[in-house]
C-alpha cells in the first residue's frame, strides 16, 4: 500500500470554512480558528468534548443505560450526563438557512 499524503485539493473541499472562519468576527463579534488534521486523525480519544461526549453516549447505549435514535435523544442526554459543557441543539431550519447563507456567499466569492 502506497502512502499519499493529504492533497490540496482535500482541503479545498472546506472552502466554505474558509469563508467562514475569515467572516467570523463581523458575523458573530467574536474570533474563530480552524485546524487541519490529517485524515482520520481528530476523531480519537484526543478528540477533545464532541469526541468525549460521543465515546460516552457509545458507552452508555452499549451498557444498555440510554436509547439514542436522533439528534434530540443525543441532546437530551448530553444535557443530563455530561457536566459544564453546554450543549446547544440546532433546529433544521436554522441549518437550511445558514446553510444557504454560506452557499450564496460562496458563489459570489466563486465567480
């Protein structure tokens, strides 16, 4: 097996993030950064909270304590099980629409 090293073109994939994180200050009057890591790295143990939260959750479901079928039932329990991190759920519609705020932006940007 050959070894490939992370392309520039994979990181181009995240031009949106780019965007965003260069926006940031004037969108949300705070600071933003964004870390690359090499594929399949970042999602371990040293995945910092959403990597502790969703190894926990996996424990809690494997140990038969909690059933998590949807994002509601994940925020439900996070809220409950994990201690001073504040968790915030985000409505679909919300989504839909920052979602299509980014992609306006990025076609200005793209032309």
């Amino acid at each position: 097996m050959q070894w490939k090293p992370d392309s520039p073109s994979s990181q181009y994939r995240n031009k949106s993030i780019f965007d965003l994180v260069s926006r940031f200050p004037e969108v949300y009057a705070s600071f933003a950064s964004w870390h690359f890591f090499e594929s399949g790295h970042g999602k371990g143990p040293c995945d910092g909270i959403g990597g502790t939260t969703n190894r926990n959750a996996d424990k809690a479901v494997k140990q038969e304590k909690v059933i998590i079928q949807d994002a509601h039932d994940f925020f439900a329990w996070a809220t409950q099980n994990e201690q001073g991190i504040r968790y915030e759920l985000v409505a679909d519609e919300e989504y839909n629409n920052k979602k299509a705020e980014v992609d306006e932006r990025n076609m200005v940007i793209s032309r």
